[in-house]
C-alpha cells in the first residue's frame, strides 16, 4: 500500500521536513525525557515518530472503531463471572508467579467483600491489517496489494496503562501539519481526529464524580522512571479541561506503601489525601514489583473504596490467556446476546489455540513444531518485546513441551500485515526511507 506522497522524497525536500518535524513535535508535546536524564524534564527530546501518516483503509478503520464498544461490554462482563476466569487462567496460574500473585489479589478482595462496585476501564484494542489471503504481504513487496482482501486483525486488548493516548493526539495534527508543507490536501476524513487523551480523561473525571468526594485526588500510579511521562501529562490535562478542580497527584508503589493509610470503612488516604481513583500507569510487569511492598500497596489499593483503573478482575482479562479462550466456539455468546455485536467481534480474531496439557494441547504444539512460522508465542504479560516467533518458537517449545511451563503461553495465528514505505524519526539515529508495518490502536472507555 502507498502513502499519499511519492517516496522517496529529494534529499533537500527530506532535510527540510525532518528539521521541521523535529521542531513541531518539540513545540507540541509529542515529547520524552532522555535516556541519560529520565526523571527530570529538565532534558527532553522528540519521541520516536513517522514523518509521514501510516496508511490505513478506511473501511477497516471504522470496523475497528464500530467494534470498540462491542469489546468494552464483552469485556467487562467477562470480568464479573468468577467461573469463566477461574477456568481460564487454572494452568496459568499454576505455573505463572506474576498471575498467580494477581489471582491471591482477585481472591482476597472478592472473599472479603469488594468495597468498590463501580468500576474505569481505560482499554486500547491493538490490530493489525492481515493480508494472508492476499498475494502481498511484508514478504512480497512486488504484487497489487487489493484492499478487499485485507483483514482487521486483533493482536491484544491492552486493559491496563494503555499508552499513547496523548502523544498519538498530537501526531494527527502533525500529520496535517507536515502533508500541508508538501502541498497533499487533507482533511478529517482522510487524517480523522484524534481526542483520545481527551476522552480519557473525561473517563477518570466522570469516574471522580461518582466517588462523590470533591476534595479527593487522583492517583496516578507510576514507574520510579518515567521517560514517558508527557504521555501522560496530556492525560492529566484531559482531565482538567472537563474538571478543573480535580486534584491529581503522582505516586510509585514505594511512596503508596510508605504513605497509605486504609480506615475501617475502606477509605484510601495518602498522608492524609483521601484518594478517589487509582489511575496505573504501573503494575502490568513483575519487574515493577521489586518487593512485597509493591504487592503490599496493591492489594491495600484494590481493598480501598478508591475508583481503580483498572480493578483486579480488569487487569487480569487482559491476559494473553483470555484472549484465546474468547476464541472458543460459544465464549463470545456467553456473553453477548446481539447476533451482530458477535459477528463484528468474531470478525477480527486471528486463530488462538490453547497450550493445557491435554490432547488440545499437544496437538497445538505439534503445529507449532511442524510449522513455526506460521504462528506467535505469547505469555500472559502486557507491554511489547515478550512474544516469540519463527525458529525460535521450536526451541522454546522443545524445551516445555511436556511441561507444565507450558500453560504459561497461547498459539496464535501469525498475522501478516502490509508494508509501506515511511521515515521514522528517532533521536540520534540517521533518517532514511524503510519499510514499515504498523498497528491500529483503537481506545475504549467504560464505567461499569
């Protein structure tokens, strides 16, 4: 698929746009801190960007727009039957100590009785454009790629820090800005607008009234490093346009342990703050609990009356494993009646197979020996870079097959996406013309 503009483009016309891209994003916002200096905003740079917009069909842009609110449903319902979760993430749990500490959270609170019966989803459903039945793909550059044949394909439903939402708002303006120096006619049909970040924070505002405490705050919950913070500064500021008044403040689990305090009626204070919603933007990687102070702050935090985004029964939907028990034949009418609302969801799921240890199972296995390209190995973690693919999938496998270990992981279908020429911006790095692949986030907000 092509861009809008014939590539590559004469150097001086390249030189000129990078210099100018480089200063619209440092002018607005589409920022991060450094490397060498990542808790302080003395010091920052452009984050990492395409110069040109990435192209995206537009039939399956509003598929994935129109199915949002089809997921936010499924998934909350998902979230609320203690059976189906139980069933689902048994092995798991078993064999995963990150699940299993999130499984003790989720026990706990629901045997003491949850304090909090409202709760913010903050969702990002990830997709991408497959052309497996299509004669292009990212292996084959030199075929008509032919629309009709592509596919909206979900990777993952983010339920937990889902990130971006401020910085990718920016990037549709830039867009404008950038397609305008090079004379290309845009509008909001072709670059449609983005409020994201706005939404979001409309979402904890309106989760902030229904605590219905005005001198509560807001907790972000964040990473003792935080390069991305302006992320979610934008976020905060969706949240002082629809209410200025809302106190937010920013916490890592440390300073939360170190500071909590949890009266009889369940109320979350913070040296003495009462605290009206938990936003994480932390807490979705073992890494992020270096201790049981970590722990310790979140099960005070899910046992509060405190607003959380997400709750423990959210954070845990959100695993790989739920994703492909969703697949199965009947799990999506479980808990979707509207034939049209399942269809539209069915349609964007690549095949998942399950890795239990049974015949299932082993047979999903052997596919995945017998082909290894074919598929993904995924464990049952948030956040890029823990996938495995190709060869490499054989020699994890070899080595779990008949273990236990393998629960920890699903199969999924190997999505092929298309590639187009573009020109990242990275900070440091030469910028050149490459092929791209790209993902579509489509964001959903829910009170439940």
């Amino acid at each position: 698929m092509e861009t809008c503009i014939l590539l590559p483009l004469p150097d001086a016309k390249l030189q000129h746009l990078i210099q100018q891209a480089k200063d619209w994003a440092l002018t607005h916002g589409i920022t991060m801190r450094t490397k060498k200096n990542p808790n302080s905003s003395e010091e920052s740079t452009y984050a990492p960007h395409l110069l040109l917009p990435s192209p995206v069909p537009r039939q399956l842009f509003e598929q994935g727009c129109a199915v949002q609110k089809d997921f936010n449903l499924l998934y909350h319902r998902v979230s609320q039957d203690y059976e189906f979760l139980k069933n689902a993430l048994h092995g798991a749990v078993q064999v995963d100590v990150f699940t299993r500490r999130l499984w003790d959270i989720y026990e706990t609170v629901r045997k003491e009785g949850i304090s909090q019966p409202v709760s913010l989803g903050l969702f990002r459903s990830d997709y991408m454009m497959d052309c497996s039945g299509n004669s292009h793909s990212t292996q084959n550059h030199n075929k008509k790629l032919r629309v009709v044949d592509m596919k909206l394909k979900q990777i993952e439903m983010n339920t937990i820090a889902s990130s971006f939402a401020g910085l990718s708002a920016q990037m549709t303006q830039f867009h404008h800005y950038i397609l305008d120096l090079c004379d290309v006619d845009v509008n909001s049909s072709t670059i449609p607008e983005n409020s994201s970040y706005n939404d979001l924070g409309k979402g904890i505002a309106e989760a902030w009234e229904l605590y219905g405490n005005k001198s509560a705050a807001v907790l972000f919950l964040v990473e003792t490093v935080s390069t991305n913070i302006f992320d979610q500064r934008w976020v905060e500021y969706g949240i002082h346009h629809h209410n200025s008044h809302i106190k937010v403040i920013r916490k890592t689990f440390l300073e939360v342990h170190e500071e909590m305090d949890l009266s009889e009626d369940k109320v979350l204070t913070l040296s003495g703050l009462e605290v009206a919603v938990v936003y994480f933007r932390c807490g979705y990687s073992p890494d992020q609990y270096t201790s049981e102070k970590e722990w310790e702050a979140r099960l005070t935090i899910e046992r509060s009356r405190a607003i959380k985004c997400p709750n423990i029964n959210y954070h845990l939907i959100g695993t790989k494993k739920i994703q492909q028990e969703l697949v199965r034949e009947g799990a999506v009418e479980k808990f979707i009646t509207d034939a049209d609302a399942v269809a539209r969801i069915r349609a964007t799921f690549a095949g998942q197979y399950s890795l239990d240890l049974d015949a299932e199972g082993d047979k999903a296995v052997q596919m995945a020996l017998d082909n290894p390209d074919r598929f993904v190995l995924k464990p049952q973690r948030e956040g890029g870079g823990n996938n495995t693919y190709g060869e490499d999938i054989r020699t994890v496998l070899s080595g779990i097959k008949d273990s236990e270990e393998r629960t920890a992981y699903i199969l999924m279908e190997r999505v092929h996406p298309f590639s187009f020429k573009n020109y990242p911006l990275r900070p440091g790095s030469e910028v050149r013309c490459m092929d791209m692949v790209s993902e579509l986030g489509i964001y959903g907000v829910l009170i439940g």
